[in-house]
C-alpha cells in the first residue's frame, strides 16, 4: 500500500481515532490504526472491540493495500510535522515508511493485518437525525454524573431514550441525575432505549462538533453514529436502566432564585475549606440571604459568606456535596439558577431559570446529613 496526502488531513482524521484506541491491551494489535486504500478513498480506523470509530478521506493514491499503524508513533509523528505532503508505503513484511517532500524519512514496524478484528458497519435502518450541536450540547450536560462503580455497570453509562415525542439522554451516580431532552421533531420509527458507555459518548462529542446533522442508527446490541465522514459504532452495555421518573419528586414548592456566577464563586471559595472526604457545605435557607457555612473539624477550617437570594420556602438549613453542586452549576446557562427544594432530606430539583427553546434540562441533587 501507498499513498500521499496533507500532514494536516492526517493529524485531524486520526485525532478522534486516537481516543478509542486502548493505551493498554492484552491484544497488541489493537494499539495500531486500521489503514484501508482503494483508489484515492483512505478508510482509516481505531477500536477497542467495544467501541469503533471509522473516518474516510481523500488522497493521492499509489497502491491499494490495507495495513496497520501503530497509534501513538504515528500520530506523533503528524502532529510533529510541519504542513507538507507525507508519503506512507507498507511492505508485506508489516514495515511502515514515512517521508516527507522536505527530505525527512522515518521507518517502523507494525503488526500484522491479517488480525485485526472485524470492522462493523452502520445500521442502515431504524434511523435517527440530530443536529451534531444539539447533540453535542446535550452529552456536554450530563455526561459527568455518569457512575464509575463498575459494581452497577448500567449507571456507568448514558441511558438514550428515543420516541415519537422526545430524544432523551439520562445519566446518574445514585448521588445526583441529569435529565437533557430535546423534541424529536416528527420522528416517527420505532421507540427505542440503550444504555450507551461513557468512553463512546464522549467520543460522539468530539465528532459531533460542527455543522449538519448527526445520524444515530439503532441496531439490536450495538448502537452507530455517522457524522459526515466519521463513524462511530458501539456496543450496547446491557440489562435495565434504573426508572428515573420514579426519583423525581413532583411536590417541591419551595423555590430558590439565585445569581450563577455569584453562588458558583461563593460555592469554590466554601469547598477549598470543607473536609477532603464529604466536601460538605452547609446551606440556610431565608426569604431574601442564602448563607453558606463551612466547618473541617477534622483540620480546624471554617468559612462563611451570604449572598442575595429570593427564596419562597420556611428557613430550611440543607446540606449538600460543594464538588457535586460546582459540577451543577458548570452547566447551567442562565444568569440566575433555580433550586426546587421540598424538605432538609430529600432529592433537590435543579434548573435553569429558562430554558432554551425545544429543551428540558433537569439535574437532580441528593442532600447530604449534617454533622
């Protein structure tokens, strides 16, 4: 095989490759790029078996031929490059050689492509169309409650819902939830749900960036996303998502309004002092002052400071996690946040004071006992 193209073409394809390759594998071969050329058309591709991310792009052809590349030199070496012409030629005897038209030349060796795993293909029915920024939005807002327990392996994944009504994306720890829906603008296939792997959805995030639409194909355990070019397929983390609904609570009347950025400086400043363990901060609750109070006996810290408020509820003194409700805040847009509390030991609702058009964020927050 052997083609030439643009260093920068090839540092950008294999960018997002690069993030699904494993570091470390007990199967070498998957260390390597997939490389893949018929005339002018290089199919380029990175997997972990798990999750496989495929990208096609145009090139000076030479000699058809499939050949693996081995991921971290290699991409190395592009990004180490300056924006010339680079010529790649593989031998039969698994050697890869790279030069450039500036005279430089670099020679490796790479495993055999006769093993490397199967490549699936994009389902090419029972699909869906998104918006790559909306969906890049949406993973971008609960993508960190997702659960690292691998004891509960389908909390650690985005649970997708898909109906003629909504597109749906839910992730939880067991501390805190976040719900991010969106209409699904006239769907009308089958409803579908999945429980996708975190490492693939952030992954869907870094390809969805840009203009056009996101097309997401459902097929039985694997799930695929094709974003111009670039495809992504994955496996399906299996069993039975928690109901989510059933942990919402529908009779928080107690309403707190406050400024982000002033609560989200107030919230940091607090953290630095709580204990390292619980990171609890202690909040009261009064018509028109919230106070955040904070107290490591454990090191002999403590901190106070108040900021402005509307609050519609009895004074209420809450304790939360200050690492849990900094995350929150991150991904609230509106100058002002909204809490929806009901009592000092149950699950806090959390939103923007407006939501943008089509939307529905809803993060859910679980309190913490006072010492």
């Amino acid at each position: 095989m052997k083609f030439s193209a643009p260093q920068s073409s090839l540092a950008q394809a294999l960018a997002p490759l690069s993030t699904v390759v494993p570091q470390k594998s007990p199967m070498p071969v998957l260390s390597h790029f997939l490389a893949e050329l018929k005339g002018n058309k290089l199919t380029l591709t990175g997997s972990d078996i798990e999750v496989t991310m495929q990208t096609e792009l145009e090139v000076q052809g030479q000699k058809d031929g499939r050949t693996l590349l081995p991921s971290r030199k290699f991409l190395e070496l592009m990004r180490g490059l300056p924006d010339v012409t680079v010529t790649i030629e593989a031998t039969k005897e698994h050697r890869i050689t790279i030069t450039d038209t500036e005279g430089k030349e670099y020679k490796c060796a790479a495993e055999s492509v006769d093993v490397y795993p199967a490549v699936p293909e994009m389902p090419d029915s029972d699909t869906y169309k998104i918006s790559r920024n909306r969906l890049r939005r949406m993973i971008s807002k609960v993508l960190f409650a997702v659960s690292k327990d691998e004891l509960r392996p389908q909390l650690t994944g985005v649970f997708m819902e898909l109906s003629d009504k909504h597109f749906r994306l839910v992730t939880t720890d067991g501390h805190r939830l976040v719900k991010m829906g969106v209409q699904s603008n006239g769907y009308k296939g089958k409803a579908h749900n999945a429980i996708v792997p975190a490492k693939a959805m952030s992954a869907v995030e870094r390809i969805a960036d840009g203009e056009g639409d996101m097309e997401i194909g459902f097929a039985g355990t694997q799930l695929g996303f094709r974003a111009g070019s670039t495809t992504l397929i994955t496996r399906l983390i299996e069993g039975r998502y928690p109901n989510y609904d059933a942990v919402i609570p529908d009779q928080n009347n107690q309403v707190l309004t406050v400024n982000l950025d002033a609560l989200s400086a107030a919230v940091r400043r607090a953290s630095i002092f709580s204990n390292e363990i619980s990171r609890q901060i202690r909040l009261h609750l009064d018509k028109q002052e919230l106070q955040i109070k904070v107290e490591d006996i454990e090191q002999g810290n403590e901190g106070f400071e108040s900021v402005p408020c509307e609050y519609s509820g009895s004074a209420m003194d809450i304790g939360y996690n200050a690492g849990y409700v900094s995350e929150m805040l991150k991904r609230i847009d509106t100058q002002d946040v909204r809490f929806e509390l009901g009592s000092a030991t149950s699950a806090g609702i959390v939103k923007p004071t407006e939501q943008e058009e089509a939307e529905d964020l809803l993060m859910l927050i679980m309190p913490v006992r006072l010492n």
